[in-house]
C-alpha cells in the first residue's frame, strides 16, 4: 500500500505507528480505574465464583480486558464499537514492523481471547455475552493478514499504519471493516456452528472465521481485478 495519508495526513509528520499505539495506551491506563469499576451485585458474584479470594482482582481484569476494556458495555452496536477498537490493535501489530511479530502477537491475542472470554461467560452467566467484545477486537488483525502479507512478500518490509488510512486505501480498509460487521453478524456456514464450542473458544471462534471470509472476499476480489487487467 500507497502511503498518502487521508485521515493521517495532519498528523503523519508528528505521530507515528508506535506513539499511536502508546497514546491509546496512556489513555486506557488514565481511564483504567473507572472502566473496572462494576456494580456491587457483580462484584459480589466474582467473590462467591473464586474459590480464593486472590482471584476476585484476576477475574475482575479478565472481565474488563473481554469487555473490550469497557468498551462493551456502550448500550448499542457493542460489537461494532469493539472492532473499532480492533482497528487500533491492527495499527499496533503493524508498527512493530516486523511480519513474525505481527503474527505472534495476533496468536497471542487471540489465546488471550479465549481465556478472557471464558472468565466472561461464567461471570456474567451468560452463553456469549453482549458486552464481551475482545472476540471481535483480536479478530479484526486477521481481516487484513491477506493483504499485510501481500505487501511484505512483495516488497519485503511490513506496510505503514498509515498507510490503511491514505487516499488510495481508505476505501478499502472500510470495505473489509463492514465485511466484517456482516460476516459477523450474518455468520455463514460454519460461523454459526462454531459457537457451539465451549466456554471462550466458541466466542473467539466465530469471529476468526468471519474473518477468514473476509480474506477470502478480499482474495476474490484481487482476482476479478487480475481478470479485468
């Protein structure tokens, strides 16, 4: 991809990949003490749930870290604003510049998925909890693993941050965003399915295969575009 930057253009020359990525860290950090904050029936229930009172802070931290560090409590569309946030995590795998740690951090993230979301559901009582967003925020990277790996083989270097965002690309990062939303929501053959997996691996798991559709939409599309050439 093309780095001219549209929605990067102010501040391209100033903010970088990681300095993003570290600002949306200091700001989760300074409002870290208000997003953990539960009600106390909750609360309460994490108490009677931990057979050691040493896990109530543990479980607590699983609990905001699946709800997308509070973000799933927002009252509507709480997936759509936690692959929102998935966008940002994208941005920060990319700026460590290299494909391999891009990689391991996106296995990593999803695990993380899978432990927090499990945590979640027993917490909350529920079979996939609305407000428990991490699912979608570690799956949205894999949206892009298609093109990101395109790039890096055909020029050897991971691309930009930015550069999803320039004039040029913009369109497309979009495009697989709402992809996404859809897949997501619509949960084709075997979206659906999966989330008949227990506890965190079927919360995690549909999300990583509607993203797998999206790699597949974006595929075709490359291939339409050869065609037409």
């Amino acid at each position: 991809m093309t780095a001219e930057p549209l929605l990067g253009g102010m501040l391209a020359g100033v903010i970088g990949g990681w300095e993003v990525f570290l600002l949306l860290v200091i700001v989760l950090v300074i409002v870290f003490p208000k997003l953990l904050v539960r009600d106390r029936a909750l609360t309460d229930r994490v108490r009677e749930l931990a057979e050691d009172p040493k896990r109530v802070i543990p479980n607590l931290f699983f609990l905001w870290l699946a709800e997308g560090f509070g973000v799933g409590r927002i009252p509507a569309a709480p997936g759509t604003f936690g692959s929102l946030v998935g966008l940002l995590w994208f941005l920060g795998l990319l700026a460590s510049g290299k494909l391999w740690l891009f990689l391991v951090l996106l296995l990593v993230g999803v695990l993380l998925s899978v432990l927090c979301c499990t945590v979640a559901e027993r917490i909350l009582d529920e079979t996939d909890p609305p407000s428990v967003v991490l699912d979608e925020i570690v799956a949205v990277p894999l949206c892009f693993a298609t093109s990101v790996c395109a790039e890096f083989f055909s020029t050897g270097q991971m691309p930009a941050p930015e550069s999803f965002f320039s004039r040029e690309n913009w369109p497309i990062t979009l495009a697989v965003f709402v992809a996404f939303r859809f897949f997501d929501i619509v949960k084709p053959w075997p979206v659906r399915q999966s989330q008949r997996l227990p506890g965190g691996w079927g919360i995690t798991i549909d999300d990583l295969l509607a993203a797998v559709y999206v790699n597949l939409l974006f595929l075709l599309g490359l291939g339409l575009q050869a065609v037409l050439r």
